[in-house]
C-alpha cells in the first residue's frame, strides 16, 4: 500500500525546485544554473519545508468536505498531504515544458531535491537517482502532451481531496486535441459452447493468490530496519536483522512463496483451479529496469506452472509487471513487448482460446471457458490508476475503450449462453482514493447490469483482506455485487503472507463461502518452523447467511454498532499481524466507508456524509 510514497516523493521533490529558490538551503549556484528563466517569475507561496498541514485550494472548493473532515481524511490517506506540493509540482512542470524539455535539464535540479525530500520524509537520499531517472521522463512525456491545470489535475490524481462530482465523464484536463483515433478491434468470441453435462456434486475450490512480489535479494540477518523503502538487502544500511522467512518491512524471499505453495499442496481437495491477481515483482522500485522485470515476471509464472503442473492457472496483470511499476501504454513498444511477453507466459497456464491472443497482445485482457457454464473475464486495471501517469492520456489510448467494449460483449455473451462469470482484475475499483473516478463509475455501472451473469469478483493489490460494496445508488442500501480483495502473499507492508480458497456451488456457481490462510512469519521466524494455518472462514467469522452482496452489504452496517466484528475486519485486513490495532472513530467510519464504495464518487458521498 505503501508504494505510493515514493511516487508522491517524485512529484514532491520536483515541486521542491520551486520552494528551493526560497529557502536556499540547497546550493543556491545549481538552483541558479538548472532553474528554466520563466520559474523565475513565478508566484512561489514561500514555504521552507514540506509543511502540507497547509490545506489546499481544493478543501476551499469542496464545500461537502469540512475542515475537520479534511483533516481525517490526510491522516487516513497520507497522499492528500501533497496537495500543495503537487499544485506546485505542475506549474513547473509547465514552465519546464515551455522552456526545455529535456530530461537532463530537469534531471539534476530533481534529483538534488528528491534528496531533501526523502530525508525530510524519513527515507535516505540514496534512491533518488533511480528515482528520477525512472519516473521523469514518463512525467515529462505525458505533460508535454496535455495542458494542465494544477488544481484539477491535483485533484484527478488524487493528491487533493476530490470535489463531490456528477456523474459525467471527467473531461477536466485542457488537451491539445480532442481528437479520439478510431480503432477497428475484432471482438472474437469462441465460439465453446455450453452444455450443462451430468449435474455435478462436488463444490469447486478456487484458490486465489495475490501479490507475490518475490524478492531475490532478501537476505536473512541484513537490516530490517532502514532508512529507505524496502529492507532487508545487503547494501541498506539500518538495525534489527531480518528473520529467515521474511519481515513486515520487506518483500518475502523465495523459500517462503515456496512454503505458502507447499502448504497449499496439503490442502484437500486440490483447488480445480487458481486466480493469479498479479504483482510478481518486489518493491525496489528504484533499482528497476525492464529487464530486470521481465525476468521475475517470467520466473513467477514459470514457478507457478511447474509448482500446480495440471491445475489451470488465470493470471491478471499487475502494476508492478512493467517497468517503471505502475507504469503502462500500451500504444508503446516496451508496454507491447510486456504484453507480448505476457501472451508468451500466460498461454502456458491454461487452454487460451485463439481468438483471445488478439487481446493480450493488445492490453492484456481475456477471457476463458473455465469449464461448461462457467467463465473468466480478465482485464488490465491499470488504466485506472492514478499512479500510472500515462493514464493521463487514457483520452487518446483506444485500448481504453476496446477493453471496455470487450467487457461488456463478453457479459451480454456469457447472458444469452447462460454463463457465469467471474471478473478477476489487479486493482479494485474502488481502491480510493488511488484510482480514476471514471474506472469506478465504469466498473459499477457494468457489474449493475450483470449482476446476474457475475459470480465472483476477484481483485488484490491492496495487499490486505477487505471487500467492496457495488452500489448502484450510494446512498441506497441496495447492493448489485460484492468485489472481494484478497491479501497478498508479500508481507508487505506490515502484512502476514496469506492465499484464499473459495469454494463455489458446482451448479450454481454461486460462492459458498471462502476459507483464509495465513503464515504467522513472527512465530515461523521464532521457531524456524513455518506452519500455514487456517486465519478464518468467512460465514462462520462475519455471521453471513450466505456471500452474496445484501450480507455483506449488512456486514458494512453491522459494523457500526458491533465492535467485536469490526475488530474482527482489522485483524484479518492484515492476516493477523496486529498492524493496525489502533483506528479510532474516524478512522473507523473511514474505513467502513471503502467497504461501501467502489469508487471515488461514492467513497467521497459516504464520508461527506458522516457526522465527524
Ligand atoms: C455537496 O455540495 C454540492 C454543491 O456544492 C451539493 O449539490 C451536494 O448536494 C452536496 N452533497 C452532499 C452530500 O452534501
Ligand atoms: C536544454 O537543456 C539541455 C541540458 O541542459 C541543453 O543541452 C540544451 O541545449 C537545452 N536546449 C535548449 C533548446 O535550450
Ligand atoms: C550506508 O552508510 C554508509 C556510511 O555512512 C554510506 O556511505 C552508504 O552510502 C550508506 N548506504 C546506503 C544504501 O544508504
Ligand atoms: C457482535 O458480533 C459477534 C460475532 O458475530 C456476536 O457474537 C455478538 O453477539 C454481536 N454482538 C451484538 C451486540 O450484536
Ligand atoms: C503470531 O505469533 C506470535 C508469536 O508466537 C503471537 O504472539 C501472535 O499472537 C500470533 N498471531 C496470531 C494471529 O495468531
């Protein structure tokens, strides 16, 4: 969840050139040489730190979120705390753009101030090459592509609270055409047929596992305690040594993704088949190249194909499987060799319908006969991540909307065959306040309307165990489908490994309930003895009556007023770690409000609408 920070640093250190000339606390000789002639003459508010207590101009314009309000909602959702800084942030990006565009120009000035805000946020000025080199050019390229205003795009990237919106489009950015290029797509379809065969009897399992995020260079006995990102390497510098099987502070290392496999390998019956949600890479996200990327996405897929040989295998794409993470379009070469790379990999894990290699190859998305009358729709979440700076230009990316249109024909399909559906995905709709408002509407919109066709709704990169409401009308207690987010096998940050298995009705297809399983990595680290046990099953933990959406939609409402339920979601949020044992009221409604929500719009209602 973390990995936020360290874009927000890119945009903070980049902003910092425009403070820096105030403060001259860095080497004033580089600010005079490497500041474009037109920062000169701009406003700068004078600030001397990255004090962002400051509220922003969008809590001004926003009458529905109050003072107080905003105040929770920066504690809760650290990112809001650069608002101003990325207000700032785009104005010089503006004059840079006008002045000189190229990298080097911008490079040395945004490295320098990377440096003095990853100190002041408490990371080591070591990363901030990688940093800079990775995401800015990206950042220079999109802007040079849009006119920006700073605070609506502040405010659509999710570094300022949101404004309560209507339902329109978003169509706040100044472009410099509006010019949509048309594609002609084919939407194949196979045409498998459905035939509902001798009535079987036994319940299907499903396992689900998510955010493997491997780390080859974990080192048992290196700090865990650092001052930058992620730990446990042998070249950070820090105190308390790492446990053998893995820290919270640090991705896991390969012998433990290997006893969650074996663990899994024990269980009976074997799942009939597993969802992969995506993420295999670690967090060193400044130390990243493509090749580098490529290579531990294919040693994941490789790992879990050998590992579950004769166990079909649907994988999602994540995030972090391109590079730069978080990171991707698909209009370019390298996004295209990653979904070539992916056709390659993913063809490898389960009968892939010919007419379906079209899609991969063009924006990762799919979908499979699991079996007669039941069906995957995967799809590639990372148009709708604020964090993927390119999805900016989502307006002139037709992959966009053919995944769109994609969607929608495999569900009216899957409607006049008599399908089911489970939609798998990487980031959930509703990861608020970290996705696209527009995503969300999108995705609620389509799940409404098929609500009858979609069984399971499967999404991670949270890394932790929550779930989220489809509310058509979020301010109606009527639910049109649950998204379940699993917890990762990666611990982290702060998290206990864990997998899902749900067990679905062999007619219906409909979800009976799902059992959680964790690995205790204080407790394996301690004994040297890693065991992964059962955490919970989900109709025994939450007293549902069954796992469709009005239960959860009660479970939400029970949590109000039940604390031991509530307190039962956090433990489970992080699979037992005890990482966030404290949340009070706030925090609480907060909280309880992302289960409500599966999207910008309709978390910003729900906690406009709490009394704090
Ligand atoms: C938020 O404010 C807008 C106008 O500023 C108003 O139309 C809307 O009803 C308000 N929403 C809530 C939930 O108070
Ligand atoms: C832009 O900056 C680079 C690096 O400082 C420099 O080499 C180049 O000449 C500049 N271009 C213009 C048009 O000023
Ligand atoms: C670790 O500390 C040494 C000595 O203070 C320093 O030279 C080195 O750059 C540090 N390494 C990192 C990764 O911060
Ligand atoms: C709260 O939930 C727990 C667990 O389901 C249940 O045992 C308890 O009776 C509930 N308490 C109230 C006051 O409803
Ligand atoms: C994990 O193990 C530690 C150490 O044995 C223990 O204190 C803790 O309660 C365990 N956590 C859970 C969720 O059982």
């Amino acid at each position: 969840m973390d990995q936020q920070h360290i874009l927000i640093l890119v945009l903070a250190a980049t902003a910092m050139l425009v403070t820096y000339k105030v403060t001259n606390s860095i080497n004033p000789q580089d600010a005079d040489n490497v500041i474009p002639t037109g920062y000169k003459k701009t406003q700068s508010r004078g600030d001397n730190s990255v004090n962002t207590g400051d509220v922003c101009g969008s809590a001004a314009t926003s009458p529905n979120v109050s003072d107080n309000l905003q105040k929770i909602l920066e504690k809760k959702y650290s990112r809001f705390l650069y608002c101003h800084i990325c207000e700032e942030f785009i104005k010089l990006i503006n004059i840079h753009i006008t002045s000189n565009s190229t990298f080097q120009y911008f490079r040395a000035p945004a490295v320098v101030l990377c440096s003095r805000v990853s100190q002041l946020a408490g990371f080591g000025h070591s990363i901030c090459n990688g940093i800079i080199d990775t995401y800015g050019p990206t950042i220079l390229y999109v802007a040079d592509q849009l006119i920006l205003d700073p605070q609506t795009t502040c405010r659509e990237l999710s570094f300022c609270v949101p404004k309560l919106i209507s339902n329109q489009q978003s169509s706040k950015f100044h472009r410099f055409t509006q010019d949509k290029p048309q594609i002609q797509l084919d939407y194949p379809m196979s045409p498998e047929m459905t035939s509902k065969g001798d009535k079987p009897t036994k319940t299907l399992s499903v396992l689900q596992i998510s955010d493997i995020h491997v780390d080859k260079f974990y080192k048992p006995g290196s700090p865990s305690n650092c001052d930058i990102y992620l730990c446990c390497h042998e070249d950070v510098n820090g105190t308390k040594p790492a446990g053998y099987y893995g820290e919270y502070s640090c991705d896991l290392p390969w012998w433990t993704v290997d006893v969650l496999v074996d663990s899994i390998k024990q269980i009976e019956p074997p799942p009939d088949f597993i969802i992969y949600t995506g993420d295999s890479p670690p967090h060193d996200i400044w130390k990243e190249s493509w090749k580098g990327q490529l290579a531990t996405d294919r040693d994941v897929i490789d790992f879990l194909n050998d590992r579950f040989d004769g166990i079909n295998i649907y994988p999602t794409l994540g995030n972090h499987e391109s590079f730069p993470a978080n990171l991707y379009y698909s209009p370019l070469p390298d996004y295209q060799q990653l979904n070539r790379l992916s056709l390659h990999l993913w063809k490898k894990l389960f009968p892939l319908p010919k007419d379906q290699k079209t899609n991969i190859k063009e924006a990762a998305y799919y979908t499979a006969l699991v079996k007669p009358g039941l069906r995957i729709l995967s799809f590639n979440t990372n148009y709708g991540y604020t964090f993927n700076f390119y999805a900016l230009l989502n307006w002139k990316n037709p992959t966009r909307d053919a995944q769109r249109i994609f969607m929608e024909k495999t569900l009216a399909k899957a409607k006049t065959n008599g399908e089911k559906v489970i939609i798998i995905g990487h980031i959930p709709p509703g990861d608020v306040p970290n996705t696209f408002d527009d995503y969300g509407q999108f995705y609620t919109n389509l799940v409404t309307k098929y609500s009858d066709v979609i069984v399971l709704q499967l999404f991670g990169h949270t890394h932790s165990d929550q779930y989220e409401m489809i509310l058509p009308d979020p301010t109606e207690p009527k639910a049109s489908g649950v998204v379940f987010i699993a917890p990762s096998v990666t611990t982290f940050t702060g998290q206990n490994p864990a997998y899902r298995i749900y067990h679905l009705d062999p007619v219906t297809f409909v979800a009976v309930d799902y059992d959680q399983y964790y690995l205790n990595i204080t407790k394996a680290n301690a004994n040297h003895n890693p065991v992964v046990e059962k955490l919970y099953s989900a109709k025994e933990e939450y007293q549902l009556k069954d796992l469709g959406p009005q239960s959860f939609l009660d479970l939400s409402i029970r949590f109000r007023s039940n604390e031991t339920l509530f307190q039962r979601y956090l433990r489970n949020m992080y699979a037992g770690s005890g990482a966030n044992s404290d949340c009070d009221t706030g925090c609480k409604d907060i909280t309880i409000c992302e289960t409500l929500s599966s999207s910008v719009t309709s978390w910003l209602t729900c906690v406009s609408g709490l009394n704090l």
